[in-house]
C-alpha cells in the first residue's frame, strides 16, 4: 500500500513536471524564442515520449526554424508506445509531406495501414498527404485501394473531394451521396461542394443524384442544387417527392428550403417559397400554421399567382370560422400585400369583402394602404373615395395629401396638421411637417400645377416631377414662395439624383432671395451637389459661407458634419 502510494505521488509530480515543461515552452514560443522552446518541447517529451502536446509544440517551432527533421526520430519513439494513435500517425505523415520525401510517406501511411487495417483513416489521411505533394493521380488509386479493403461508404467524402478538383462533377455526384447517405450531417458540404458545377453539367449532376426517384438522400441534395442554381420550381417538384416521414424533419426541411427560397430571384423563387410555406402549415399547429399560409400567401402575391394566395385566405378563413377565431390578422396582411405589389382593384375588392369582420384598427390602416396604392396610380377620386367616411385622424392625413394633389392648399392645410406628429411612422411625419412649412409659403391657393407635381413624385416620375415643380414655381412672384418651392424643388433633384439640375434651380434660389428662409436649405444642398460631383473645393466655400451667414439656421449641424466630412475630418 505504501509502494502504490508513492506510486501515486512520483506519477503527479512527474506530470507537474510535464506539465510545468509544456508551459515554459508555450510561453517561449509565443515570445518568438523558437529554439529555447524547442529544447523545453523535448524536456517534456524526454519525461513522457507519446506527449501530443509537446510534439505539435515542437512541430510548430521547428518549421520556422528549418529543423523539422529533428521530429522524426521522436515521432518514432512515441509510435512504439502508441502504434494505434490516430493523431500521431496523421502528425507522421504530415512532417513527411512538409520535408517532401514520397518514399517516407508511403512507407509510414503502410505502416498506418497495417497498425489499423479496417480503418478507413490511413487511407483518407494517405490521399490527403499524396495530394498535397501534388499527385493528384497517386491520391485517387490510394483511395480505390482503400474502397477495396474498407468499403466506399466511409471513403466518399474524400473520393467526391478528390473528383471535384478533378472537375469529373458526375463521379463527385455519385460520391457526394454516398457520403451523405452514410452520414446526413455531410449535406452542407456536399451542395456547397457541387453548387460549382458548371451550367454544363449541372443536369448531368441531377439525373445522378435522382437515379432513384424515391431515394430521399439524393432528392433532398437535388433539390438544394435546383434551388442554387436558380431553379426552384424545380427544386420544389422534387423536394414535395421525398419529404422526411418525419414531422419534424419534414417541418425542418421545409423552412430551410423557405428560407433560402427566399434568396432566389424573380417570380419563380417567390411560388417555390409559397408552395414550401403551405406544405409546412399542414405539418404545424393552429397558429403556427396560420403564420405560414400568411406567408405563403405573401409569396404567391409576389410571384403573380393570384388563384393560390386566394386558397390561402379562403383555407385560413374557414379554419378559424372552425375554430370560433376572427382571420381579420391574416386578411388585413394579405390585402395590405395585394395593395403595396401594384394589385389595387384586387385589394380593394377583398377589402370590401371582408370589412365587416375586421377590427376597426386593421380596417383603418388598410383604408390607408389601398388609398395609397390609388394614389401611386394616379386616381385620387377612388382614394378619396375610400376614405371619405372614415373621419379618424389616421385618414386625416391621406385626405390632406389628396388634397393637396389636387392644388387645394388651404383644405391640405387643415388636414395635414390635424393628422399631427403622432400619425403613421416618423418619417411620415416629417414630410407632413416639411410640406405644411413649403405650403404655408406659398401665396397662391388653389395651385393645382404645384399639386400635379407633387403628385408626379409620388407616383415616382421624378423627371416629370421636376419639370412641373420648376414650372409651378415659375408661376409665382418671390412674395409668393417662387424661391421656397425652387428650393423644394432643388432639394428634390439633389435626392434623386439629378445634380446638374440641382445645381441650376439651388443657384437660381441665391440669385432671386440670397437672404430668404429658403437660402440657407438652397446653399447646403448645393454643397451636396458638389460633394456629390467631386467638386470638393466648391462645397467646402459654400459651407463655410452657410455656416458664418445663417449661424441660426437649423441646419447648422449637418452643415458643419458636411463640411468635416468635406475636410476629411470624418469619413462620408
């Protein structure tokens, strides 16, 4: 007992010994001090030969010291305690790739081999080290012998590997499903791996991937392929095929398959998304299904396909008249979409249909969302129209824009300030506040060419915009707002992007009233201009001029930031 007690006491204090080496040796070879590090490496492997620690310790300083050669004797000595160490086999091969000696590396991933001889290791590890010398060849007949001894099912990650630097992308198919029918953990890699193909081949790839229709593995990574390669209908044909028996694997596949539907392009995309989100609610509870058929309702919108989203709403409808439930939430989205995608008539026609079952919050905000839609089409009767019983301030603010459309500035007036700061979102708010100060100046009422302009923009006629704007402004005497609705206008042409027009109408607003409330707005969006046109020296006096002149003006703060942007003082 006394013996196996200073057993126990020599055995820790020899590993604090160890351990004690280890960090010494770490901490040299931080400090850069690779030699010093190396002689602690070997102290520590002296005490404990097959130490992992100290041999990657030591392979790390010995590279930049151009002495790895020095490993290999130690690397034998830890082999003949460890034969079967996976990682002391790799770390043999690897310092025999690094000195370039082929015939070294063969003989020792043979001797791998014969340590392990049902393993699927040395072979994979074998090939890998072969083709980092550069023998491509080499590494494919060292994998086929591996196939022979253990099998091609814990090998076809490596051979699919190999045959994608190949480009042999049929072969990598082939592989590919192997391995991830071996392991489905390795079907990330596997589409990350073949979404390269080449267009060419690509449905050379599928075709091989679906040899067997009903094999779930290949469809799943046919599928993801169909999808990168931006054919998703496609995908999704094949995806519905070999769903997961599964629920949760199925609900799984579905929304990954969703989500990167998401990411595709054109109308196409946005059906295979709403084909994935209808499955998927079949497969979920009452609420989580409603939210998917909202979605895969919003998706059939995008993609045009009028018939399906109606199934949606017609199917969430019904289940929640089943289930004592109101589908004002999922009508009040799906009509909103309808309105924002160009859809109006259609929008407004569902709108009617369901008004009477929705909350009298959604019925407003969507009175709002289709009124716009109207507007962005240019018919202000029928916006007007909709929103002509309905006398809450949320619709205040659309009367006063509709209003003001039609070049009657007083009733815009009334409207748009009785809407006030609170209603819809802050930017809202803020162009309600910033069209209230350019209509109050504006001496002329009606003014329906200042209307017919506004409207323009809205419609998002930007060129036709400007001209009206310029011209209504041309009807009006300076006592009467010309130079504040030139620097509206001005301000508009900087925005979209139209500068040499900014430049024009912004230098005729200093021309015709320098010290105007309108000047000091003209003067900073004239330096945007500039910055804008590269023409930095301009902005920067322009600026500077604005900042001394108007030190009161409520845009000194971007002016200043402008200007140190202008300086380089801050990045733009």
């Amino acid at each position: 007992m006394v013996a196996a007690t200073l057993g126990g006491a020599w055995s820790g204090i020899a590993a604090q010994r160890i351990t004690g080496e280890l960090g010494r040796a770490f901490e040299l070879e931080r400090a850069g001090r690779y030699a010093r590090a190396a002689d602690r490496y070997e102290a520590a492997l002296a005490q404990n030969p097959a130490n992992l620690s100290a041999l990657l310790g030591l392979e790390r300083v010995l590279v930049p010291l151009h002495e790895l050669r020095r490993l290999v004797p130690l690397i034998d000595s830890a082999l003949s305690v460890q034969a079967d160490n996976r990682s002391l086999r790799a770390l043999d091969l690897r310092v025999w790739v690094a000195l370039g000696e082929p015939d070294s590396l063969r003989q020792a991933a043979r001797e791998w081999v014969a340590a392990m001889p049902d393993g699927p290791e040395p072979w994979s590890e074998w090939a890998r080290a072969t083709l980092a010398l550069g023998d491509r060849a080499e590494a494919q007949r060292i994998l086929s012998r591996g196939v022979e001894r253990v099998g091609d099912a814990v090998l076809a990650r490596d051979m699919a590997e190999l045959s994608v630097q190949g480009a042999d992308w049929v072969a990598a198919a082939r592989q590919w499903h192997e391995a991830v029918r071996g392991n489905s953990s390795l079907q990330s890699s596997a589409v990350a791996s073949l979404t390269r193909a080449p267009a060419g081949v690509q449905s050379r790839v599928v075709d091989v991937l679906m040899a067997d229709p009903t094999e779930p593995t290949g469809g799943r990574l046919a599928a993801e392929l169909l999808l990168a390669w931006d054919r998703p209908l496609e995908a999704w044909v094949i995806l519905d095929r070999v769903l997961p028996s599964d629920r949760s694997l199925a609900s799984a596949t579905l929304r990954r398959f969703a989500d990167r539907a998401r990411r595709g392009s054109g109308p196409e995309g946005s059906r295979a998304r709403g084909f994935a989100l209808e499955r998927l609610a079949e497969l979920a509870g009452d609420r989580a299904a409603e939210r998917a058929r909202i979605d895969a309702a919003r998706a059939f919108v995008d993609a045009g396909d009028r018939q399906s989203a109606e199934r949606m709403l017609d199917r969430i409808a019904f289940e929640a008249r089943e289930g004592g439930r109101s589908a004002g939430t999922a009508v009040a989205t799906l009509v909103g979409v309808m309105a924002e995608s160009g859809r109006v008539e259609e929008a407004e026609a569902r709108f009617r249909d369901w008004v009477g079952r929705l909350s009298p919050r959604d019925a407003s905000g969507l009175r709002r969302q289709i009124a716009w839609a109207w507007i962005r089409r240019g018919d202000l009767d029928r916006a007007e129209g909709l929103v002509a019983n309905d006398s809450s301030l949320t619709t205040a603010a659309v009367r006063g824009w509709v209003a003001l459309y039609r070049g009657n500035l007083g009733t815009a007036t009334e409207l748009l300030r009785a809407a006030g700061p609170r209603i819809g979102t802050r930017r809202q708010a803020t162009e309600r506040t910033v069209m209230l100060a350019l209509i109050q100046r504006i001496g002329q009422d009606p003014a329906p060419r200042l209307g017919a302009g506004l409207l323009l923009l809205a419609r998002g006629d930007s060129v036709e915009a400007l001209d009206t704007l310029e011209a209504a402004a041309g009807e009006l005497t300076v006592r009467d707002g010309r130079a504040d609705l030139l620097g509206y206008t001005g301000r508009i042409a900087v925005e979209t992007r139209h500068f040499e027009r900014a430049d024009r109408v912004l230098r005729s607003v200093l021309s015709i009233d320098p010290d105007g409330v309108a000047a000091p707005a003209a003067e900073y969006y004239l330096a945007r201009t500039w910055v804008a046109q590269g023409q930095s020296d301009r902005a920067r006096d322009q600026l500077e001029h604005l900042i001394l002149t108007f030190p009161e003006s409520a845009l000194l703060p971007l002016a200043r930031r402008l200007f140190d942007q202008v300086r380089g003082g801050i990045p733009q």
